[in-house]
C-alpha cells in the first residue's frame, strides 16, 4: 500500500522547492482567494524549522511584526504557494532554530549571514 500512495504522491511534488534551509531569510508568496478575487500575499521572515518529507514535508517561518513574533507554517508542497524566494542566505547552525523565539528586538532577526565574495563568483 505504501508504494501506491507514494506513487500518486510523486507528482504533487514540486521539485523547485528545496533550494532553501533552515536560517535562510525568505520570502513566500502565497494565493490568497476573497470572494472571487484571487491574489498573492507575501509572507517574509527567517526559516526556523523543516520537518516531514516527501509531500507531507512543512517549514516554519517566523518574523517580528508591530513588536509581535509571527510564525506561520507552510506545506512545502502546496499548491497555494507560488513560489518561495530566498532574501538571505545564513550559515547553517542548527536543523531548528527555536531559540530565535526568546530573542527581543534586533537580535531576533541576527543570524549569520553567508557571504560570497566578489572572487567566488562565477
């Protein structure tokens, strides 16, 4: 049974959508239908947690908003999502980052940066 379900669940999966980690600075632009209107909201903010695999696979993003933390969890294959941009790329330091949750004010959003030098470029 296993096998049928992965089988059907292949093609729901979209392969653009692990270019990104945990740390990394995002951008999710996401359908929001009112009504009949239909349009896309984006949601930005730091990556803190990946979990599940395959097509049950999620990622938490958190931002500060108005002196509040907002987190909002996201299927990585949804259909809802349009596309998901990466802002910042971080130095990988945990597979979750749930300590940015006790952090206050600037340091909330303080994570290490990778950077590429003008050199590395190709």
């Amino acid at each position: 049974m296993n096998a049928v379900i992965k089988e059907i669940t292949q093609e729901q999966i979209k392969p653009d959508r692990s270019a990104f980690k945990v740390g990394d600075g995002v951008k999710v632009h996401t359908r929001v239908r009112e009504g009949n209107k239909e349009r896309i909201q984006i949601f930005s903010g730091i990556v803190i947690a990946r979990k599940g695999s395959g097509i049950h696979e999620t990622f938490t993003v958190r931002r500060i908003s108005f002196g509040e933390g907002v987190e909002r969890v996201f299927p990585v294959h949804s259909p809802s999502i349009e596309k998901i941009e990466v802002d910042r790329e971080s130095v990988r330091m945990r597979a979750r980052m749930y300590y940015l949750r006790e952090r206050i004010g600037k340091a909330a959003n303080k994570v290490k940066e990778k950077r590429v030098f003008e050199s590395q470029k190709h």
